[in-house]
C-alpha cells in the first residue's frame, strides 16, 4: 500500500501542468502527422529514427490524454457541464482513441482487412481527420501557453523521459511479439507485415488512386525512352523482356511488403541504348499509360528495373504489365505500374505529388 502510494505520488508530481498538457497534446498529433506522413517516403533502413519517433510519439500520447482525462472528466460525464464545444471535444477524443488503437494493435501484429484497406490505412485515416479536430477542440478553448507552464528544465525533464518511455514500451512489445511469435515479430522496420511466395500471386494488386487502365496489348505495347538523350527509341515487350533478374523488396504504405525476383531491363541499359545523355541530365520519369508518374536521380535510375517478370512468372495486368519500374529502397507507389515512357529529364517533377494522387484511367 505504502509502495503504491509513493509511486502515485512520484506520477503526480511528475504530471505537467494543465496547459502544458494541452499544448504538448496539440503539439504531439502535429508531429505524429508530419513524421508518418514523411515515413510513407521512406524505404531504406538508414530511415528507422523516423518510425521510433513516430511510435515514441504515440505511447507518450497515451500519458498525456491519460493526464488531460483524469482533469476534465467531469465535463464529459455531468451534463450540467454540457456545452455546445463538448461535441467536438467527444469527436476529438474518439478519433484519437481510434488512431492509438488502430497503431497499437498494428503494432501487435493484427491484421484485419477489408479488400486492399488494411489496419494500418484505417490508422492513416484516423490520423487524418485528428489533425483538424484537434485545432478547431484547441481554437474553442484557446489559452496562450505560459512561461510557468515550461518551465526549461523540468519541460525538458519530462519530455525525454516521456519519449524514452514510449521507446522502451516498443521495445517491449517487440519482445514480447518475438517471444510470442505473434503477426507483430515479421513486420519490418517500417512497419510493414510480410506476404510470402513468389510471383504475381504472392502479394496484392494495390492502386492507392483511381488507376486501374485496360490491359495493355502486348504486340502494340512500345516503350518510348526519350527526353534529354541524343537518339531516342521505342522497344517493344520482347525487346525489354531481356533477362536481367535482381531480388528486390517492394514495401507498400498500405502496411505490407513482399521481396519478389523480378526480371527485365536495367533502366541503364535503356538510357545506354538511347544514345549520349545530355549535360543537364539530373533525373529519370517514368510515366504510365494512366498518366501516374515518379522520377528518380539519374544514377539511382540506372540501377533500377524495368521489369517485365516477377518471380519467373511474366508480369500480370494488375502487377503492371508489360512492364513496371522496380525501385529497390523506395516505397512501392513510387513502384510505376503500366510503363509506357521513360524520359531523362534536368528539373526535379514536384507535380508527379499530385499526379499520383489523382491520376486514374
Ligand atoms: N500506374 C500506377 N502505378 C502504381 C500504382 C498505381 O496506382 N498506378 N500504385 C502504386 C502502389 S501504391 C504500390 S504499393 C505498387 C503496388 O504494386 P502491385 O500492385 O504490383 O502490388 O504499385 C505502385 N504503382
Ligand atoms: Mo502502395
């Protein structure tokens, strides 16, 4: 009794301040989205700290919303204290239950989906609508932070204990998932859980956008490689089903990835057989027949794929037949599906952001 006293007692002198409650809850859901937005741009291992953050992020969520209920309870369980503002503030909380709930049960390795929309989408959508409930739960209950409310060294105190707490907590669960064997132990620094065996069959079909072309006629189909290159060609299927096989893992942002032998041709075999490159050469598109899009800087380009096969399997129409780019490192939406053109070009392509966002055909 005595221990569990003391242990309450050391928790609350350990509790921030109300308002610096507040603010580092704003605070936090905007870090959560900016660092798992930019983790969907992630594909190397160098890029881990991101996705630590993110859930180091997300476990000191859990301490700060525990704080911030405990205060404020009674607004939501008297109706006495009902306001019009108490609607959102229910809103609020229910989408970042949802988003927590969706993250950690992600993270233990459950895997429920509905057609292509795994957890961890369920998750980014939560994610998504948070963000503007929690500025406008803020704007109706706006207090200036106060100097008192952060203090330096205490601030300081808190929050990297706050973080490494929520980093041991990982650290834990991966444990306990290992010993288990659970989903959650095969999931890749991303995040991301595996689908085994090889070929078309082995993994999803994904279009994250509206993309979903006829198929392609492979006797008509002609790959133009074209843009700053001094003899520009156009190859047909046979011609790019050359042969050249690379082992590569393609990581999807949907929450599941899939290491595949691909087949075709290196993407600087192709450049090398459109002629002399330009001075300005600084980046390589690859556009679909759907219009979807992404670049790569040249030398990056050179050792990617154009592949025609998967797993000793000629590729399928979903997959992106006849050929679809291979980008070893990057997150599968930057995998282009349904290549009809490859062109070197000297300016980085901001819109291709958009374009896959809104391309579909
Ligand atoms: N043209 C085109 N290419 C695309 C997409 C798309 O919607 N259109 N989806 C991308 C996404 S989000 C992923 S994860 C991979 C999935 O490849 P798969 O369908 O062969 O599994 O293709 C990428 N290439
Ligand atoms: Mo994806």
């Amino acid at each position: 009794m005595a221990a569990t006293d003391r242990l309450r007692a050391a928790l609350d002198r350990f509790e921030p301040p109300p308002r610096a409650v507040d603010w580092s809850l704003f605070a936090f859901v905007v870090a959560e989205a900016v660092t798992g937005l930019v983790s969907f741009t992630v594909g190397a291992p160098e890029g881990w700290p991101l996705f630590w953050l993110h859930r180091a992020l997300g476990v000191a969520i859990v301490a700060l919303l525990a704080w911030k209920l405990a205060r404020v309870r009674r607004r939501l369980t008297d109706p006495e204290l009902w306001r019009r503002s108490t609607a959102l503030s229910v809103l609020t909380l229910l989408a970042a239950l949802g988003a927590l709930a969706t993250g950690i049960a992600w993270v233990f390795g459950l895997d429920v989906r509905v057609s292509y929309w795994t957890l961890l989408s369920v998750h980014v959508g939560f994610g998504l609508v948070l963000v503007p409930l929690v500025a406008a739960h803020a704007a109706t209950r706006f207090r200036l932070p106060r100097r008192v409310d952060f203090e330096r060294r205490r601030t300081a105190l808190r929050y990297t204990v706050l973080l490494a707490a929520g980093a041991a907590a990982y650290r834990l669960q991966q444990g306990v998932s290992d010993a288990l064997d659970t989903a959650g132990a095969d999931r890749r620094f991303t995040g991301s859980q595996p689908r085994e065996g090889a070929g078309n069959a082995a993994f999803p079909i994904t279009s994250w956008v509206a993309d979903d072309p006829d198929p392609i006629d492979r006797d008509e189909y002609r790959l133009t490689v074209d843009g700053l290159v001094s003899d520009p060609v156009e190859l047909t299927a046979e011609e790019l089903a050359a042969g050249h096989e690379t082992e590569a893992l393609l990581d999807c942002t949907s929450g599941w990835y899939t290491v595949q032998e691909w087949g075709g041709t290196r993407v600087g075999d192709l450049l090398d057989a459109a002629g002399e490159l330009d001075d300005d050469a600084a980046y390589v598109r690859f556009t679909s027949v759907t219009g979807y899009r992404w670049s790569l800087p040249i030398d990056e380009a050179r050792d990617a794929l154009l592949a025609t096969h998967v797993g000793g399997e000629r590729l399928s129409h979903g997959h992106g037949a006849p050929a679809r780019l291979v980008a070893p490192d990057r997150r599968g939406f930057q995998w282009v599906k349904w290549v009809t053109r490859v062109e070197v070009r000297a300016e980085y392509d901001l819109g291709q952001w958009v374009v896959t966002l809104v391309s579909g055909s």
